[in-house]
C-alpha cells in the first residue's frame, strides 16, 4: 500500500478521509456547534452498532486470547510490564508529553526523572501507570459504573487539575477547547444525566469492542471532567479488553495529529468514522505487539493463577499486620482460604512475594505506601 504523509499504510476509509478533510479547514470557516444529545439518547446498545459486524469479528481473532476461560485480567497480567511503559507513554504522548518511550521506561522501573522536563510530565505518565494497575489488579470488579469511571479519573489527574479537587467529580463549570468551533455543554444538571446515561448504555452493550469504541466516542464528546477527558476514554476503552482476555488496546505509533483530526471529527461533525479508523488500525498494531510477546511468554504457574486473590490477600494481610515473614503466621493466614494439600506451595510462593516486594510492585497487592513503610520498618527492627 502507498504511504501517507504520516509515514504509515493507508488505514483510512473513504468516510474517514472526507472527515479528515473536513476538520482540516481554517477554523474561521468551521461552523460554532455545541453538545447534541440526541446522538447519546438515540443509541440502541446491541441493536445499533458504530463497528460492523465484519469489523468486530476481526478485532476478536486479531486480539483472542489462547484461554479466555481464565479469570479476567490474566491476559493483561501476562504482559503488565509492556503494557505499563507502551500505554502510559502512548497516552501521554497524545497529550503532548514530551517524555521518550525510554524516558518512561525510566520513571516507571527505576523511578528517575528525565533531565530538562516538566515535573507535570512525570506526574502524568505515573499517575498512568497507577491507573492500569488498578484496572489490571482490579479486572474482575472494574467496569462502566460511576465508581470506576470517577476513580480513573481521580487516578489520572491526581496532582494535575487547578483544583485539587476536582479528581473524580464530575464538572459544574463551563469548560472551552482550543483549536476547535465545539463547545461542550455547561450546565451540571445534563452533564450529570448524560453521564449517567452513557456508563448505562456502555454496560449494557454485549460486544468488548462496541463497548471500547462507544466510550473513546462518547466520554470525550461530553467532557464530564473540568480535564483530563480523552485519557480516561482511552483507559476506559481497554475496561472491556482487560475483562475478557483480550489484547489491550495501547495506542502505540497512533500520530498525534491523526488522533486528535478523528477527535475533532467528533466534536464538530458528530462523525466518528476517522476516529473508528484509527481504533481498528491502532488495535491491529496493539496486537501485533502483544501476541508475539505473549507467546514468548512460559505458561502461567496453574496453582499461582488458582490461588492468586489468596496469595495477594495473605501478603496484604502480613504488611498490615506487620508480620515477620514465618511459616507459621503465613499458614495461619492462608489455612482458611487454601486446600490443605496446596497450602505449604502457597505459602513458599507467599514468602517469595515477600521477600521482592518493594515501592514499585506493592500496588497489585493492594497496598499503600505508608503501609509498606511501616511494615519495612517493623520487620526490620524485629
């Protein structure tokens, strides 16, 4: 296929280029247009669709994982140390993050700034990194609810709104954007309702992708948030990926400027067929990154993957209690929730967690750092 300007394969459709050309012209000749809601209220979930049947199929074989019977998330576990650095740097780079893929690998697994940056660059690739623990430890539980959405969005702009309290409250002030004739609505009351609405229609819909795209469609064309919008969209589309074993969605070589013309397709024309054009291709290319690491991957540990809610609730357990790592604590906490004839394999892999944790693990265990601290400090004394 002949290459484009932005130095990819053609991924565009016919609609997506007329939208493309469209958002392309001066902003002085775009017509002012605000929030429609009728483009929310008339959606169907599972009897309107905005991927096809052929196109949804692809997607599933593209991104299937070899068991999909295993718990949610595992597919997500398998691959959590790419995924952390591939998301956490794409998304911030969408957002005009500066920070090199390396310079992210570096923050995130040894915890060293990058040299001449803004702190507020840092401060959004950890606060990505936070977010995808939560959505990867927390699979099983996670999905289109106000309790989930709201604390994405508290992850995400913690330490990064005007006010600080703003994280994982929904907006009751007007907000603009610039570089485009949209205007989203201000008044609460909607704001509310149409929140409301689309997590509604967004859990109702049957199809993980149909659900992915639904929210990287609707939750920045509503703007619920004062800020921080399209990266919860983007976190938010891989809620249904993580839950059902499939690829994750890392938007890896997406060009800025193609995602951000496929946004304002949104945002002023009410069309997403760019913005679908690029969820497909990016997709495609998350897969490609995923199943060949996957595969490279050796096959889970069964006994870990059957007792893996017990194992990280015996490790919590022992930081908060402040335990010195023994044996015997370690089989008082684990002889209620493990088979009898597993239990002294449960409790060596226990005291193997043990004996790694550190600042940069200790979140999929559901730990805070003030409790890791203080377990630190008491076992040390002991």
């Amino acid at each position: 296929m002949p290459a484009r300007a932005t130095g990819i394969p053609e991924w565009r459709s016919p609609a997506g280029l007329e939208v493309e050309r469209l958002v392309h012209r001066p902003l002085t000749s775009r017509r002012p247009v605000g929030y429609r809601r009728e483009l929310l209220d008339g959606y169907r979930p599972n009897e309107d669709t905005y991927l096809s049947q052929a196109l949804r199929s692809r997607l599933h074989a593209l991104g299937r994982s070899p068991a999909p019977e295993r718990p949610a998330g595992t597919y997500a576990r398998q691959i959590l140390d790419r995924l952390l650095i591939d998301l956490s740097w794409s998304s911030s780079r969408l957002e005009g993050n500066t920070y090199t893929r390396l310079d992210t690998q570096n923050l995130i697994e040894f915890g060293r700034t990058a040299e001449g940056k803004d702190q507020r660059e840092a401060q959004m690739i950890l606060n990505h990194k936070a977010a995808i623990e939560m959505l990867v430890e927390d699979a099983e539980v996670i999905g289109f609810n106000h309790f989930t959405i709201l604390n994405l969005h508290a992850i995400l702009a913690d330490n990064l709104l005007a006010d600080p309290g703003g994280g994982g409250r929904l907006r009751t002030i007007p907000v603009s954007i610039s570089g485009t004739a949209y205007q989203p609505t201000g008044v609460p009351q909607l704001i509310e309702e149409c929140f409301g609405q689309l997590l509604e229609k967004a859990d109702a819909i049957h199809d993980p992708f149909e659900q992915a795209f639904f929210v990287m469609v609707h939750l920045p064309y509503l703007q619920p948030f004062e800020d921080v919008n399209k990266r919860v969209s983007r976190l938010a589309a891989n809620i249904p990926l993580i839950r059902n074993n499939l690829a994750p969605l890392s938007f890896v070589d997406i060009p800025v400027k193609s995602y951000v013309d496929a946004i304002l397709g949104m945002y002023e024309l009410s069309r997403f067929e760019l913005l679908r054009d690029l969820f497909a291709w990016a997709y495609e290319r998350s897969c490609q990154r995923y199943t060949v690491l996957r595969d490279a991957l050796p096959a889970p540990d069964p006994l870990r993957l059957r007792y893996r809610t017990a194992l990280a609730e015996i490790v919590r357990e022992m930081v908060r209690g402040r335990d010195a790592i023994e044996p015997a604590r370690l089989r008082q906490l684990g002889r209620e929730i493990v088979d009898a004839a597993d239990l002294d394999a449960v409790v060596a892999m226990a005291m193997n967690e043990l004996h790694r944790l550190h600042e940069g693990n200790i979140a999929r265990f559901g730990l805070r750092l003030s409790e890791f601290g203080a377990w630190l400090r008491a076992v040390r004394h002991e």
